[in-house]
C-alpha cells in the first residue's frame, strides 16, 4: 500500500465492555480499480502490526477515513502516533455542502452511487472465524470511498477549498487531543454547582475514577456512573458508613477497596489547599439587549452558509456569534482564516450598520448600506 499516493482505512472494533476500544479488524484499499481491498486481522495469534503503523505514518501516502475520529484514537492508543496525512470524507462533505456530519452510507448514495448491505452492520467482529459475507462486508467501507475521496478531492483543487480542509485536518491530527490525562477527566462531567471545594472533591473522583477504568481497561461507568459519583462529590462522605448511604452504591460498598480508594481521594483533595482548588467557570455576561443582534448574526450564518455549499457547523458556533455580537475583536473560529473570509467580515459589517439583509421574491438577500 505504501506505493500508492493514498490508501483508504476503515477499522471494525468493540467497546461495549471495555475502556479501550479492541481492535477486531483493519480493512485497507489502494486506488487501483481492480483492488478489492484488504482484511488485517489485529487479532491473529502472532501478529505484527509494525508494517500497518508504518504506512500510517508515511508522510508520503494519504490516509482516507470516513469520520475518522475513532479510528485515529485506536491507532494513536496502539502505536502512540497520530496517523499523517489524513483526509476525512466527513469534515470533506462539510466543506462541500453536504451538511453536518453526513454519514457514510449517504456519501456512497450520493457519490458512488451504490447501495450498501446493511445486514452485517451489528455483527460481533471480536468472533472468529469471520464469514466471508462479514469480510465483504468490510472491505466495501473502504472501496467505495475511493471513488467518494476522488470525488471530493477533484472538487477541492477545483473550487480552492482543499486549503480549507487542510485546516480541519491538521486540528484532527493534532495529538494533544487524544490525549488522555486522569486529572482533567472531570471536566467531561455536567457538574451541578460552582463552588470550589465541591469542584474539588469532583476532580479527585473523576481523577480515581479515570484511573481505575484505565487500569482495568472497563468503561468509566463500571467503575463508578456519573450520577453516583456527583452525589459523592456533593455529600463528601468521610467514613465507609457515610458513603454507603450514597444512592448507587451497594452495601458495605464503604469498606470495599474501592469504597476506600474514594474516601481518601475526597480527604485528600478537602486538605490541598483551596487555593488550588478548581476555579468556577466565569459566566460571560452579554451585553443588555443583544439577543435581536445575534439572532440577525444566524440569519446571516445561514445565508453565507447556502451560499457558499458550506455545513454552517463548519462556519461558526452559537458561542461564536454570541461572542462576535459582544466583541468585534472575538477570538473565535469564525474571526480567523478561511471563515472570516466567508462569514467573519460580513458580521462585522451587518454589526456596524454597513451591511443589511432584506427579502427578495421570498429569499434573503445582501443590500449594501451608506454610511
């Protein structure tokens, strides 16, 4: 595969019961038309990979994926390097119209033209032997989007988006985002209040928590379920028969050696000193009377959007255009590069009155405004 100028991957795992997802299947496909793909069996006893995260990291061969996200995660847990160059046909569909994270089998209708066989889609791909169908099956996630990736990158080069992508690409390679540190671990939790000493005892559960889950590679919520462990955070028990009284944990939980584990987490973090404790988010507070601002801002979003064949998604936020209403100089997305171009310097426009929308034989429309 490495000979080639780009490979398509699509990868076939289970995380059902484990913390880290089990690679059960790498299906590869070079641009030949007459390839029909390739199976890598991750689970063949003696098996060596080496070869497979090579080519990932070939700066020569571009790696296709489809919502390439989990994917990159799987290779990044089991080599420690971000695949590169990627090319994701998803964020691809955004930056070409297609909406917001179009699926696979859409792309294959629209693109290829073909129809997918949906009968092995819940298949247990950690079984073995694999059937023939099930190999079929795979192999055409990965041949079919060789004519999507085709497709998509002949349209690019012609419109001048393929910069665009680029962007994109390199904010999904970036390694820092698949990297998991226990001691940020319960920022992914909906916590109920602000207060520090509350925040606190959360950071040290979720800390334990991610910790164990990794170590006994299960799924956070085996370890501890989020509910529980906000009412933990909230009661801060300090003795085994305390925390039994917790609602989700189950008798003489307290003097298990999780139960314990948890005890001296939350006194531990009661006795770091609160002045590193976690700091309350601060509440952005908006200006009286933008809210008519901002919803022109979306009505804007969305014409510059359409019109353009952009996913507005792609384009800006909601905390984007909420940030914009309040300050011309926003340090959002949608104020940078490629999007400012589109979007950024007609919000600034429409904001200071030289810009205005009206209704034309029913669609909205740009009028250029006098000073």
């Amino acid at each position: 595969m490495r000979k080639f100028e780009y490979v398509t991957v699509d990868t076939e795992f289970m995380r059902d019961s484990t913390y880290w997802p089990q690679l059960c299947l790498v299906q590869l496909a070079s641009p030949e038309p007459s390839d029909n793909g390739a199976a890598v069996d991750p689970l063949a006893e003696g098996i060596d990979l080496t070869p497979l995260f090579e080519l990932m990291q070939d700066e020569a061969v571009v790696k296709v994926f489809h919502a390439a996200r989990q994917d990159i995660e799987i290779f990044v847990h089991l080599s420690g390097k971000v695949p590169h160059p990627v090319f994701d046909t998803q964020v691809a569909a955004m930056v070409l119209g297609y909406g917001d994270q179009v699926g696979y089998e859409t792309l294959v209708n629209k693109v290829a033209r073909k129809s997918i066989d949906k009968s092995m889609r819940f298949t247990d791909w950690s079984r073995r032997p694999l059937s023939t169908k099930q190999i079929s099956y795979a192999l055409s996630d990965v041949t079919h989007l060789r004519v999507i990736y085709e497709a998509f990158h002949e349209r690019l080069e012609a419109n001048g988006r393929a910069v665009w992508l680029f962007e994109e690409m390199e904010r999904l390679t970036d390694p820092s985002i698949y990297s998991i540190d226990p001691a940020e671990a319960w920022k992914r939790l909906k916590t109920r209040s602000n207060s520090p000493k509350f925040l606190a005892v959360a950071r040290a559960l979720g800390e334990w928590r991610e910790t164990e889950a990794q170590r006994k590679n299960l799924p956070r919520n085996r370890v501890l379920r989020d509910d529980t462990l906000l009412d933990i955070a909230a009661r801060q028990p300090m003795t085994d028969k305390d925390l039994d009284k917790t609602r989700g944990v189950g008798r003489n939980f307290g003097t298990s050696k999780p139960g314990q584990a948890i005890i001296e987490a939350i006194k531990a973090a009661l006795d770091s000193p609160q002045d590193q404790w976690p700091k309350p988010k601060e509440r952005i507070e908006l200006p009286a009377g933008i809210g008519p601002t901002v919803e022109l801002l979306k009505v804007l979003l969305k014409l510059c959007a359409e019109e353009k064949g952009v996913a507005q998604r792609l384009v800006a936020s909601s905390d984007d255009l909420q940030n914009i209403a309040a300050d011309d100089n926003a340090d959002v997305p949608a104020m940078r590069g490629w999007r400012r171009e589109l979007f950024g310097q007609y919000a600034l426009r429409l904001k200071h009155g030289q810009l205005g929308l009206k209704l034309k034989d029913g669609e909205v429309v740009f009028v250029e405004l006098d000073d």
